[in-house]
C-alpha cells in the first residue's frame, strides 16, 4: 500500500535540474531516513510531496491524489502530510497552545473548545503539558521544535516529513526531539526524516536513502546499509557525519 508515489519526477529551479527522473514508493507504516550532500536535492523531494513546490515532470501521487490534480486536491494534500523544519516555524505571536490548537479549527472545522482540548493532549503527548501557555521566545530550541510537531499533528496527517528537524538544536536538545519522533514512529506513523543523526536512523528507521545530485542513489535497510556502506560515496558521505 504506497501512501507515496514518485514517478520519473523531475524538478527544476530555471536551468537547474534538482530531482532527476525520481522513482520512490513508500509504503505506509514505513520510517524513511534521507541523508546527502547538501544540494542533492533532499529538501526539494520533501517539498514536492507536500506540494510546497509544483513538479516539472512526471508524476508523484500522495495518498492516491495526484499533486498535478488541482488546487482542491492539493489542498488535501497538505492536510495529509504534516511538515516539520529546521527552523521550527512557530507563530510568534501565538502561545504553544495556540501554535497547535490553530489549524485543526481552519483545515478541519474544530470548534475552538475542541480544538483546544486537542492541542492540550497533543501537547502533553510531546512533554510540553506545563507550556501551554508560554510563547515561542520562552521556550528552548528543542521545546519549540516539540511545539512544531505537536502542531504538524493537530491536523491528523497520514504522513509525516521532517526536514532536519534537530540541525539548529544543541547537541543536549536534539534527544528530547528525537525521543518524539520515535514514539510517534513506534506508533506506526509513516514518516519521512532528512536528518544526519545516524543513530536515529539506525535504530528507528526501517529505510535508509541516499541522494545525490538528485538521484536516488542507494535504498536500502539503515542497519545493512551503515554497518556496510558498498556505494564508495555513501562510505566517504558517513565518515563525515559520524
Ligand atoms: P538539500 O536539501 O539536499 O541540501 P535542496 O533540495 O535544498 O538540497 O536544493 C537542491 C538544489 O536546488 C540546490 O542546488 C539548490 O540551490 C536548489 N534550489 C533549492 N530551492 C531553490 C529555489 N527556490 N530556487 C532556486 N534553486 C533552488
Ligand atoms: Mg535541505
């Protein structure tokens, strides 16, 4: 059951060509890790999916909408995959509460109670339910990261992206984010992760994808694929993020 379907996608910026002929499918339930050189393309192919960017060629079908069908659909689109990004992305002028209660009332028609009461649950779900009430400048990098997630799953998406959600965290913050992530993978959550924790990918992904210039260039399981990395760049890639 493909819940993400990439087929011959192409992707340019002008005469750049970022996603060349990609071909991908993802299974439901599956916990993809996406690592690459910088510029390979790993953010776009995140993008793409949520149709944040419009594809060039090709096709790519999420949830068995195609991201080419029109804006309605689209829009559909968007409310099945959650994103999470580096930068968190929260409203500043809106409390953590406020942060996740927002867009279930718009995307999803929750009365204000209702979607309240959610954001409370989905709150205390990540470790945040004493900081309803405090704004993003009080929070620390990796309690704002766990607001941008609770929010990302206020809506109820069947799929979650992740776009090196732990980069601009210290070090000591990153496991409270990677702790989050990973009970929301053991509850089957199917998730797409661009992040270079290693360990995460290893003991919770159930796929790991190599990129280059584009191209998906290895696809495989993270435990084969770290302890024997084959693919000489994929060898020389990890010396350097270990
Ligand atoms: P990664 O996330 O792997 O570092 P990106 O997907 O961000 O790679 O970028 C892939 C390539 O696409 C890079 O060459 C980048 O400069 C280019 N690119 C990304 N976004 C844009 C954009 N909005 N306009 C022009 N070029 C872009
Ligand atoms: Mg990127």
């Amino acid at each position: 059951m493909s819940i993400v379907e990439f087929r011959n996608v192409t992707k340019t910026f002008g005469p750049v060509v970022v996603l060349r002929e990609v071909d991908l499918n993802i299974d439901k339930g599956e916990v993809v890790v996406l690592i690459g050189p910088s510029g390979s393309g790993k953010s776009t192919l995140l993008r793409c999916i949520n149709a944040l960017e419009e594809i060039n060629g090709g096709d790519l079908v999420v949830d068995n909408i195609s991201v080419k069908a029109g804006r309605s659909q689209v829009r559909m689109i968007r409310q099945e995959a959650g994103m999470v990004f580096q930068q968190f992305n929260l409203f500043p002028q809106m409390t953590a509460l406020e942060n996740v209660a927002f867009g279930p009332r718009r995307v999803r028609g929750l009365s204000r109670l209702e979607a309240v009461e959610q954001a409370k649950a989905l709150l205390a779900k990540v470790g945040l339910g004493d900081r309803g009430h405090h704004y993003p400048s009080e929070l620390s990098g990796g309690q704002q990261q766990r607001v941008a997630i609770a929010r990302a799953l206020a809506v109820k998406p069947k799929l979650m992206l992740f776009d090196e959600p732990t980069s601009a965290l210290d070090p000591e913050l990153r496991h409270e984010v990677l702790r989050v992530m990973q009970a929301l993978a053991e509850e089957g959550m199917t998730m797409i992760v661009v992040t270079h924790e290693m360990a995460f990918a290893r003991q919770v992904g159930t796929r790991l994808i190599f990129m280059e210039d584009g191209k998906i260039s290895v696809d495989g399981k993270p435990t084969d694929l770290l302890a024997n990395p084959e693919n000489p760049r994929l060898r020389e890639f990890l010396q350097h993020v270990h």
